[in-house]
C-alpha cells in the first residue's frame, strides 16, 4: 500500500492512513531515504494518527527511519500516537529512543520550524 508523501517547504509529510506490512515499512523507508535527497528536505513529519496498534516491527522500523533520515540530513518527528496505542508500546517494553515525538501535525511543524529559527536545522 503506498504512503503518501507531500512536499512542505523544506519539509515532507508523510500521512501514514492505514496498518502497513512489513514489507510496506520497509519500502517507506526507502522512498523516504530517496526523496530527502531528491527534495533536500529539512525535516520529515510522519503522521500515524490512524494507527490503531504499533507493534514491535513497526516500532523498530519507525526509529530506523528516523535514523535513516537523520544520516540523510533530515531531522524527523513522529506525531500522533494515540493514547492507546502509547500505554500498549510502554506496556509492552516498545520506544522510539531518540525519536521526537509531538501531539500531532501542527505540533510536529512547530518543532521542526522552532530548530530551523534556532539554526539547529539549516534550510538549503
């Protein structure tokens, strides 16, 4: 199932919409470490508000694309996780270590336009 990918400025949006396969996650980390490039981007929001359930794969996944990112330049949040879905990834020993996390979209924005102003990320 593809994932759309919207350009914002210095940034891609990324609107995960439904439970994606592994085989999804890792396609979505390769086209994600191929548009930071190709679009230069700054930063990368990953919306998983509609996620129901995170298991340990997709956890573990989500922080490698993050990493992944983050060697390509980019610095990455993820948004949105449902309240649920973060006492079920606590319950079950899950973590996005080193992975900045907001509210939601907006939120997320902020942050990465927040460390562009403070010259933490440097726009192109």
């Amino acid at each position: 199932m593809p994932v759309p990918i919207l350009k914002q400025g210095s940034f891609l949006i990324v609107s995960v919409q439904a439970a994606l396969s592994d085989r999804d996650l890792v396609d979505l980390k390769n086209e994600l470490a191929e548009k930071v490039g190709q679009y230069r981007s700054k930063g990368v929001v990953i919306d998983v508000s509609l996620l129901d359930v995170m298991d340990s794969f997709a956890t573990r996944m989500l922080r490698g694309i993050a990493q992944t990112t983050k060697l390509r330049g980019a610095n990455t949040v993820i948004v949105g996780i449902q309240p649920d879905v973060a006492f079920a990834m606590v319950q079950l020993g899950l973590a996005l270590e080193g992975v900045d996390t907001a509210l939601d979209l907006d939120e997320g924005l902020e942050l990465l336009n927040l460390r562009m102003s403070k010259g933490e990320i440097r726009d192109v």
